[in-house]
C-alpha cells in the first residue's frame, strides 16, 4: 500500500546544483514525492559544459538524451550519444558528460536503488571547473 500520494513536480520547483558542472536538477526523490526505490531528474548542459567524473557505489543509473549532443566516458572508454538514445551505467562505473553539440543537452537521469544514506549515493573523481572556482569536490546522494 502506497503511503504518499501521487505529486507531479514542474521543473521550476526545483533547485539547480552546479556544482558538477551542468545544472542538475533532482525532480522525484524521497523528499520531494516520497520516493523508496530511486530517485529521478533532469541534467542541463550548455554547449563546451560538462558533468565532472563519478561514480555510483549503490545505484545504477539510467539515462536518456532528450535533447543536444553529448559524450559520455565510460571507465575512461568515449562513447556518443544523441537524442532518442538510452544508456545503463552500472554501480561502480566512473562516468561523465560533455556537451560537444551547440545547442543545450537535456538529459533525463534514473537512480537506484537508493544509497543508504544519501551522502554515500555519489562518489566524485574529479574536479570540475565550476569546483575550481571554489565550491570543493563533495560526496553527496544528488544525481548524476
């Protein structure tokens, strides 16, 4: 039996976290729908931006390009993606990111399941630039 009720989330509800690179948006999580298996959002990449290298130690994460043109490195291995086009990432695989088309890259994320406890869901690898002006590299639950 569901112990919440169904809510649906405009993006405009949400806050945006730079601090991967990208704008990273958390849509349907725990705290915002009462969310048990996962979490889901949206990632916005301008042109030249990127999502610095992660990794999952708990989840696998599901993405789909809705829009733009976007690289993604796999363990270190470079592989394209463009709209229309799904990818499974496995726990433990370092991944990131870059937009290489010239217009914005909208990509939908899935996680799951959940991390025990959201400071243990994602495990940064590299420093992004936007860390390089000043925001330090963090383990957190957000996405992607």
């Amino acid at each position: 039996m569901t112990t919440h009720r169904p809510r649906i989330v405009d993006l405009s509800e949400t806050q945006p976290n730079r601090r991967r690179g990208g704008d990273l948006r958390a849509m349907l999580t725990p705290t915002a729908v009462g969310a048990t298996s996962g979490f889901m959002g949206l990632a916005i990449v301008g042109p030249g931006e990127r999502i610095g290298e992660h990794y999952h130690p708990y989840s696998e994460e599901f993405v789909y390009v809705v829009n733009g043109l976007l690289e993604v490195d796999l363990d270190g291995e470079t592989h394209a993606m463009r709209p229309d086009q799904g990818l499974l990432i496995p726990p433990h695989v370092r991944h990131r990111f870059r937009n290489v088309g010239d217009v914005e890259a909208r990509m939908v994320f899935h996680l799951g399941p959940l991390a025990p406890r959201p400071e243990l869901g994602h495990v940064d690898t590299e420093i992004t630039d936007v860390a390089d002006r000043g925001a330090p590299p963090e383990r957190t639950g957000a996405a992607s």
